[in-house]
C-alpha cells in the first residue's frame, strides 16, 4: 500500500527545491496535495509539472502574512475536507553579511518568514488537526539550526527557533493525536544555496560550494528527493511513536 494514500498533505514554499521534491513524491505515494508559494508564476508551473488536477491545487501567498495562512488553510479544508500532512517548509536565506553589517529590516524579512511563517501555519493547521484527532507537521529547519554559521546569523536565529516552536507544539497537541517534528537539512541542491555561494563568493562560488562540501563527511550536498524522503517518513503512519524531534538529513554534518 502507498505510504500516504487517502491522505490530504498541505505543503508551503513548494514550488521549487525541496517543496517540489516532497509533493512529487506524496503523489507518487498517494496523497492529494494543496501547493502553497508566494511565487504565484512558479506556483502556477508546478501544479501544471505535477499534473492530476484532481489531486493538486495551487494558492498563491505569502505565509509571513497571517490574511493568507489562514485563506490556505481554508482552501485546502474546503476542497479536501481535512489536512492529514502539514509539510511547513517555506524559507528564505537574507542577506549573506556579518552580524554587524545585517540592517534591522533585513533581520525582521528573515525572521517574518522563517519563523512568523512557521508559527503562523502551526497556528491554524494544529487547529484543524486537532479537531479531527490526528495529523502530522513537519517544519523544516536545518542544520543552521543545531550550530552556528558565520555571515547568516539571522536565518540561524530563526531555524534555532523553530526548534522551540516544534517541541512546545509537540507538547501541546499530542493528546489530540497530532505529531510535530523538525528536520534538518545540509546544504542541499537547491537555488537557496546558489544563492549563498554567489553571496559568499562573487567571483569563486565554486570555491564556496567545495568549502561546505569538505565539512560533509558523506562528501557532496543533498538532493532535494533526499529531505523529501525524510519528510514522508515522518508523515506516514510508519514515523506513528514519534513527536517533538529533530531529525538530520545531512550527510555526516553535524556529527563531523
């Protein structure tokens, strides 16, 4: 039987990278999917890639804005009735500088989406989860997350708090039946990364990427089927006894 047939999965930030890695493969194993970006053209594209319009429903929105987060959660009971899998995985990088050099406005974008986006999903997915008695969430944090990485202390900042968000939800709905837990990716193959290399390195990303490769005992970045693999464990029945933790998907990283 698929791992998640039947099951209604809501996954934000999806329409690239890993979000788009999990909703293909919680098609494949059976569940129908509600997609979540503010990109609304890559949105768009998505849910086209993916196909079975039966299954898939693409909403536009930002999840740092409350409006929105509760519009998608609606949307999504509307159309499917319930939300089995919460896939709470939209994030941004900020701006690459030392902590001195990181102006207020760009801290407060990181921490809007990063963690007011993830409080904010938590806050009106949990509700419907625990009316109906059982659910899985997933937050994605990361590996910046669990250590520090100079030049990012905002979006450390905001996937350490995404710990704390987990493990009190974790607490507080369990009797209801609902799971909550965080993962933790490594630098995985994905614009968000390009991204940092071409921060951290203009005119050698190259050197950048080899840089964070040599800290990975596994020996190259992750693929985003990888975290998404991780993602499905923890939203299938098999991942039933497990709640409030913090799982890595990080090729040797944080134990090297």
């Amino acid at each position: 039987m698929k791992r998640l047939n039947n099951k209604i999965a809501l996954i934000t930030g999806a329409a690239s990278g890993i979000g788009l890695a999990a909703a293909r493969l919680f098609l494949e194993e059976g569940a129908s999917l509600v997609l979540v970006d503010r990109n609304d053209v890559a949105l768009s594209k998505a849910t086209a890639e993916l196909g079975a319009p039966d299954r898939v429903m693409g909403v536009a929105g930002d999840v740092s804005v409350e409006d929105d987060v509760r519009r998608y959660v609606d949307a999504t009971v509307q159309r499917f009735g319930r939300i089995d899998v919460f896939f709470n995985n939209a994030g941004i990088e900020g701006k690459i500088a030392p902590l001195i050099d990181q102006d207020v406005a760009d801290f407060d974008k990181v921490i809007a989406v990063n963690l007011r986006g993830v409080f904010l999903g938590l806050k009106y997915v949990l509700k419907v989860m625990v009316a109906q008695g059982s659910g899985s969430v997933i937050n994605t944090s990361s590996v910046a997350g669990l250590r520090g990485f100079a030049n990012l202390s905002p979006y450390v900042a905001s996937k350490h708090a995404e710990i704390g968000l987990t493990r009190s939800a974790a607490v507080e709905v369990a009797a209801a039946g609902v799971r909550v837990n965080s993962i933790h990716p490594s630098p995985i193959e994905t614009p968000m990364m390009r991204s940092i290399e071409d921060a951290l390195g203009p005119d050698h990303p190259e050197a950048v990427k080899a840089q964070f490769v040599a800290g990975i005992p596994l020996g190259r970045y992750g693929e985003p089927v990888d975290v998404a693999r991780l993602a499905l464990f923890l939203a299938s029945d098999d991942a039933s006894f497990i709640t409030g933790g913090q799982y890595t998907v990080d090729g040797g990283m944080v134990a090297a």
